[in-house]
C-alpha cells in the first residue's frame, strides 16, 4: 500500500491496472516495479497467478498464431525481445514464459518469415550483445537459427545481398567474441557451446546464399575449432563445437554443395525428397553405391 500511495510508483501502478492496452505496450521502468513486489513472491495469491499466466499465455500465443496479422507479429517481436528478460522473480514462472516464448517464436517466425526484416534493427541489437544470451538461452538460440532458416529470398524477397551481409557480419563478431570467451574461461555452460553450434550453422547457411562470405565462414568455423581445441569446455561440449566446425569446412569447400545441402527445398517436409529419382538422398545414395562398387 506504501507503494501504491507512493508519487513515484503510482503511475506505474494505474498502467498496469488500466482496463485497455495497446499493441506493443510496455514500460520502461518494469525491473523496477517487480523489485517494490518481490516481498510478495511467496504470497498464495501470486503463487496461483504465477501458475495460471503460462496456460493463459499459451492459450494467447495460439490464438495470435491463428488470427493475427504479420504486422501484429512485426509489431510483437520487439516485446517479446524485451520481456523475456524481465519476468517477476518466481522460479518456476520464469522458466515457464521463457519456454513458451521461445517455442512460439519459432512458430510465429515460420508463419511470418519477413519479420526478420521488419524488425531488423531490434534484432541485430539483441544479437551483437553477448549479454543477452544470459538467463535466455533458448530464446537467444531460437533467434539465431531463425535468422540462418528463414533470412533467405525464398522466403523474402528484400533478402538481399546486403541484408544477409548485415546479419553475417553480426553473427561473425558474435561468434568469435563467444567462442573467445568460453574457450579462456572455466564456467561456460553446455547453453553457450550450443550457441556456438547454432552460430557456426547459421554463418554457413548465410555464406551459401551469398557465395562471396564462404571463405569467411570457413575461416571462421577453422578458427573457432583451433580455440576449442586449447580451451577449457568439458569434454563432450568441446568435442560437439570442433566437430560441428569441421563438418561445415568439409560442406562449405563444395559450394554447389552446400547450397543444397544447407538450404534444402520444402520439398523435405511433403516426403517427396524421399520419393522422386531426382531428389537428394537417391543421388547421394547412387553417388555412394557408384563409388564403392568402384
């Protein structure tokens, strides 16, 4: 009650208590506001809201999935961004709304793909900053597969040369700045090898739909081989990052290659790949057969 009296938080107060919100609100001063509240994180009452919000937000995430627009979700992404950083401080509920605000993501982004482009800038803010990855992990993750997976002209026609060497170059920065990092420090999590999995696979998904970044790609998997080798990750996550890199040199050193095996038709998901003489695995498997025999 001394908080809600109080000049300074009552405003705060009224925004979130107003009966109507609008597309994309938020309020700068959230950490903030969850701080004068977390006396009252054990509370019964904000323990049972802090297992109802995540069926509800789930619930929410479905039906925007169904009915909204792309510029709804264009609109969304930067909140999203945003509030996964800054939950109320219950364990539990944490985990919860990062994991379906991660999952969703994914979902929302194979639905409407020209968001990457839409919102660019916020998301190479988010993505240039190793800090980011901190407590969001998978959200962090998802982002960079999302960029690798749908950053291409079949998908948006804006992706241009210059769009996908703007993300490239992002990422390449990133990725060296992490692998740096967990290869001289001793308390690097499995999270950020896989991190670094995701940004080496999505620097050679880019490089292969513009040919000019290969050699920076290869250069970079090498590199970041070279460090894992002399750093201080357990076993099998050094192991996982030095074979990734290498598997995605050899891939990389064929371009024509690479550019189907990296970007694979969505013929992959109707089973036609599996099926018609002229997809992919009936020609690798008559190039082995081919070559054994010989």
């Amino acid at each position: 009650m001394e908080a809600y009296q109080h000049p300074f938080y009552r405003p705060m107060f009224l925004f979130f208590t107003r009966s109507e919100g609008g597309q994309g609100d938020t309020i700068n001063r959230l950490a903030a506001f969850h701080k004068i509240l977390e006396d009252y994180c054990l509370h019964t009452r904000v323990v049972v809201c802090s297992q109802v919000v995540p069926a509800l937000l789930r619930i929410w995430f479905e039906v925007i999935l169904e009915e909204a627009s792309t510029d709804f979700v264009s609109h969304l992404l930067p909140v999203l961004i945003e509030r996964c950083g800054l939950l109320y401080n219950i364990l539990e509920f944490k985990a919860d709304v990062k994991r379906l605000i991660s999952q969703y993501f994914v979902k929302l982004l194979k639905k409407h793909p020209t968001i990457l482009l839409d919102q660019q800038s916020d998301i190479l803010d988010f993505l240039m900053t190793p800090a980011n990855i901190t407590n969001r992990e998978d959200f962090f993750a998802n982002m960079v597969w999302g960029v690798g997976e749908y950053c291409s002209t079949t998908n948006d026609e804006r992706c241009t040369t210059e769009n996908i060497r703007r993300f490239f170059e992002v990422l390449e920065a990133l990725t060296y700045e992490l692998s740096g990092m967990i290869a001289s420090t001793t308390t690097s999590s499995v999270s950020h090898a896989k991190i670094t999995c995701m940004l080496m696979s999505t620097l050679a998904k880019l490089s292969t739909r513009c040919q000019d970044l290969i050699p920076r790609a290869i250069l970079c998997c090498t590199k970041v081989a070279r460090q894992q080798e002399q750093g201080y990750l357990d076993t099998n996550s050094q192991e996982t990052i030095i074979n990734r890199a290498q598997e995605l040199t050899n891939i990389l050193k064929v371009p024509n290659f690479a550019a189907t095996a990296l970007n694979p038709s969505s013929d992959i998901f109707t089973g036609r790949w599996h099926q018609d003489s002229s997809s992919l695995p009936t020609i690798l498997r008559g190039v082995y057969q081919i070559i054994s025999t010989e």
